[in-house]
C-alpha cells in the first residue's frame, strides 16, 4: 500500500505545470495512479450527451482532471509556503506530519 504525505482536505499549491502558482483544496487521491484531484485545478472541457433518464442536460461540462501528486506541494497554515512535510511522534506516541520550513504540526 502506498503512502502519501498529502491528504484529501489539504490545502496544496501546484508548483509545475500549466496551472503552476495556483491554490486548491484536494478532493480526491487516486493510489494506483499516483494522482490527485485538486479543486479548481487543471480544468478540462467534456462533451457529454444529455441523459433525460436523470434529467441530465448535455453540452460542454468542465470539470477537474487528476494531476501527478509530485507536483503539488503542501501549505503550511502557519507560514502560507509550500512546504516538505515530516513525520514524528508527540508526547503522547501520536505519529503527527509538521512543516519542515517553520517546524509546526500541521495535523
């Protein structure tokens, strides 16, 4: 099973790419593919058909596509910079992720 420092609810800054600079909370990790789907982020025009079944209109939706999780980096709430994250254990043997640039506990 993989392991990833970025969590779904985090806030991330993409940081290469056409979408590089922008801020976005991650709605969705995909393990098997590496990738994660950020709010507003690498946006992509799909034609869909209408479905009258689920009153569905058809047209030109856009919507988000998944982006590689190497590159995007996590927010530190307490800097506002991108950051590395780290792992250690606090006084009561909880394993906690904090910011390796202001060493906060980001948890």
């Amino acid at each position: 099973m993989k392991k990833f420092k970025i969590r779904k609810d985090d806030k991330v800054m993409v940081i290469s790419g056409k979408d590089k600079g922008k801020v976005g909370k991650v709605l969705k990790i995909q393990k098997k593919k590496d990738r994660i789907l950020v709010e507003k982020v690498n946006m992509v025009k799909r034609h869909t058909k209408a479905n009258p079944y689920t009153q569905q209109p058809g047209g030109i939706v856009e919507k988000e596509a998944p982006i590689h999780i190497s590159n995007v980096a996590l927010l530190c709430d307490a800097c506002t910079k991108p950051t590395r994250v780290g792992f250690k254990e606090v006084a009561d043997g909880k394993k906690v992720r904090f910011c390796k640039k202001c060493n906060e506990v980001i948890d």
